[in-house]
C-alpha cells in the first residue's frame, strides 16, 4: 500500500502530474486546503517537511477563517458533502487564490459538479478552476500492510453501529455504502481487481455483494474503467488478483477484548493512540504541591510512531519485557558512543609538544572527525531512546497499576481451554487487579470461549461481583443475547 498510496498523493499535490525524477528546479509553491478526513489521510504519510519540499508553504481547514492569497495556486483535498462544496464555492465568489486545482477524497456526484460549474461562472472564475479530479483515496494508510477505512465518525461503521438491534434498513445502506466506497478506492489505488470471498448471511455478505456490483459497473465501460490506462498501479498485477476475504468480526469476538502483550498492541490498548501519534500526559514528579496551591498542570506530549522510527519498526511486536531490555541496551550502546566523543574531544587538547602525542593527534583526529560527522546519527538517536524510554514508561504504569500480566495471562489460559490455577471469582473480586473495565473484558472472554454457558445461580454470582467492582452489566446482557 505504502508503494503506491504516497506516489498518488505526491501526484496529486504536483497537480496530478507526475513528479519528474531528479529535477533541480524549484517547486511551484502552493496551498494545500482539506477537511478533516484529507488531514486524517495526509498526516500519517507526509511530514510538514516533505510538505514544504512539495512546495506546500500553508496548509489549511477548509472551514477555518482563511485569508486571500490571490497570487498562489491552491490545492483542495476533500470529501464531496454539500458543506464543503458550499464553502468551495464561497471561496471562488471570494477570489481567495490564483487557481483552484479541486482533488475529491471520493467520487463527486454530477448534481455537486454542477453546482461548482454554476458557482465559478458566477463568480467569473472558470478559468481559474484548473482542475477538477476524483482521487479515490478514501482510506487512511497507517503502516506497510495495514490501512483503515476512516477514522472521522469512525463509530457510525463501527461494530456496534452494524449491530445495534434498533438499526433501520436505511441506516445499513448508507453504513454498507460507506464501507464499499473505501475499500473501492482502496483497489483503484492498488490498480487490482480482488477475487472476492466472504462469510454467508452476514454484514461481509453484503459489503462482498455490494463491492462485486461496483466493481462489474465500473468494468462494463471500458474506455473510462479506472483499472484501464494510465491508473497508477495498472498492469502491476494484472497476471495475479489480489484475495479479498471479508470476515464478519461476529466470528471471533474474545479476540478484540483480549489484554495484550506485545508494544504496539499495549500503546494501542492502554494509551491515547490514534493515526500514529500517541499522547502522553507526563507526570510532574512525586514532589506534593504545598497546601493550599494550585495542582500542577501535567505536561502533554505528542509522539509520531512512523516507519522511519526503527525501534518501533523492529520491537512494535515484540513482547513488551523485551522492548523495555532493548530501550536499556539502546541507551548504554548511546552513551557508549557518547563517551568516545568526549573522550576524543579531551585528546585534542593535549598539552605537550612530544612526538607521541603529535602522532596520537594525527589518529584521533580522523576519529574524531568521523565522530563529528555521525553526530546527526547520534542525535536520532537520543530522541528515538528518550521517545521510547516515555512511551514504555507509560505503559509500565499501566501494566503494574491493573495488573495486566495477570489478565493477559489468565485469558490466555481461558481461549486456549488451558486449567486455571486462580478461580475467576477471586479475579474479579481483587481490588488491586484491574479497573471494572478489565474485569468485565475478563469475564465477557470467558463467557464467550466456554462452550456451555455458566448455570443461572452462577451467573448472578458473578453478576454481584462484577457489580461490586464497579462494572456496568450492559455489555454482559448484549453479549447474553448474542450468544
């Protein structure tokens, strides 16, 4: 996904003309205006840097105030709703900027590309409406080999928006319409056809059904198929089709309430983590306020987690005990290093004219200077290590606080039907294990894995207890009715 998701967006912000390879000249600087869902799309791929590189000078809410630049081209990257058409158009009446090249995350409806039309003769400004493109890029690329479909109003497509028992036939369209419509964009930014297999009678049956009549429409005319030409990935894999299998979340429930215990899945459970950025609030230190004075306000701090991050890279899915011993063998490899500089640095001053130190200067001076030069290194280094040191600091806390070894252990045990040497009662009764969350993950893991469901006296003991530690009973009863 990574190989052809940024070259589509790079594409589009050179004016959906190719990037020439290895040109000199300048960018034409520009202005890039999206809405929430294009930053959503934009921000885990491109840097500010490679922004500016692109020549993007300002980028900007397409709602937010935005004053006129009349002499520099803008770039729009939106979805095609009568809001941001309306404001689009607004902004032609207002002769905000030299031209307007209009990039939509989706298709855009021929009723909408009229009201544009009309907008711009208006306004006078047709000509500078240079031009008008469907990107078909609505669907957020996060890593390599994983992408998500939104992650604005993500809750209406969510698992519980399709399982809501008062749901009308309407409100399942438009959710499968939603769906359909991202994993489209998804295969035309691949250039690739899927094989498509789903579970029957359930939600993926519909998606499966759904997508194949989209995809059979788009086919049947053959001159503006957009798996034909000069689509970006076309011919790539035209010999081999990519499988889709499309699996209804229904099948394995347990697994999505599972504690976890490899990094990124800890980042993801226990931090706030959302489109490659996890923010923290940094403790102020164990030092108590003096009576009577404001509480301090906690510090918050922003972290990227990208592919260019080579801890995350290498230790996102290792087991966290050992991601904390690499953050310390990080460290100690770092001051190594560190040491040698200061060491080489007190060398070069060295007192004496004798010949032994002359020729212990000629040496240390080529070290030095390889040292001087991989201090940039260095330095990536040391904000890769204390990046880490915080993040896993973080999760430590969680992890000691709700004891989440225990649960991830203790589930474990219950989905791979081994015996347990604690009975979950004791579990959920601990006041020091978990908070009334982590209990009731515990105890809907269990209900879901046994194969008979415990006795109506059980159950109400358990029911007490769960109440006792605080839990609200609603996700037990949905899931009483589900099995």
């Amino acid at each position: 996904i990574r190989l052809y998701f940024p070259v589509a967006l790079k594409r589009m912000l050179n004016f959906n003309v190719p990037p020439v390879k290895n040109s000199t000249g300048e960018p034409v600087w520009k202005v890039l205006i999206y809405d929430r869902f294009g930053q959503d799309i934009i921000s885990p791929l491109l840097s500010v840097k490679e922004l500016r590189d692109m020549g993007i000078t300002l980028h900007l809410l397409l709602h937010s105030d935005r004053d006129a630049i009349p002499d520099v081209p803008a770039v729009y990257f939106v979805m095609p709703t009568e809001e941001n058409i309306d404001r689009m158009c607004q902004d032609l009446r207002n002769q905000l900027y030299e031209s307007y090249y209009l990039n939509f995350i989706s298709a855009i409806s021929r009723s909408k590309l009229e009201d544009i039309a009309n907008a711009a003769i208006g306004a006078n400004a047709v000509t500078q409406v240079a031009k008008v493109f469907d990107q078909y890029l609505n669907f957020i690329t996060l890593e390599d080999d994983m992408f998500v479909l939104c992650n604005q109003n993500k809750e209406l497509v969510s698992y519980r928006a399709i399982n809501r028992p008062d749901i009308m036939d309407t409100e399942m369209e438009t959710i499968m319409d939603t769906i359909v419509d991202s994993l489209f964009c998804f295969f035309v930014t691949l250039g690739a056809i899927p094989i498509i297999r789903c579970s029957r009678g359930t939600a993926a049956e519909m998606v499966a059904v759904k997508l194949d009549k989209k995809l059979r429409e788009n086919l049947r005319d053959a001159r503006n198929s957009l798996f034909t030409g000069d689509a970006l990935g076309t011919g790539q894999f035209s010999f081999q089709r990519p499988l889709l299998v499309l699996v209804d979340r229904n099948i394995d429930l347990a697994t999505p309430l599972h504690h976890t215990w490899t990094y990124q899945a800890l980042v993801h459970d226990v931090l706030d983590f959302h489109l490659n950025r996890v923010n923290l609030e940094e403790s102020t230190g164990s030092e108590s306020s003096p009576a009577g004075a404001r509480p301090k306000k906690k510090n918050k701090k922003s972290y990227d987690l990208t592919a260019s991050d080579k801890f995350w890279q290498k230790h996102k899915g290792s087991p966290f005990p050992e991601v904390a011993e690499s953050v310390q063998q990080e460290l100690e490899s770092y001051r190594a290093q560190e040491d040698e500089v200061k060491r080489l640095k007190s060398i070069m001053g060295i007192e004496g004219e004798d010949e032994g130190a002359i020729s212990m200067l000629s040496d240390n001076t080529a070290k030095l200077t390889s040292a001087v030069s991989s201090l940039p290194e260095l330095l990536e280094k040391k904000r890769l290590i204390d990046l880490h040191t915080n993040v896993a600091t973080a999760v430590l806390e969680h992890i000691k606080s709700r004891k989440l070894d225990v649960y991830f252990e203790y589930e474990e045990k219950i989905m791979s039907k081994s015996t347990l040497d604690k009975s979950l009662l004791d579990m959920i009764s601990d006041p020091d294990a978990g908070t009334p969350e982590d209990k009731m993950r515990l105890f809907l893991i269990y209900y879901i894995s046994s194969a008979q469901a415990p006795s109506e006296i059980d159950l109400e003991q358990y029911k007490k207890a769960l109440m006792d530690a605080g839990c609200n009973l609603a996700p037990l009863n949905y899931i009483k009715q589900w099995k």
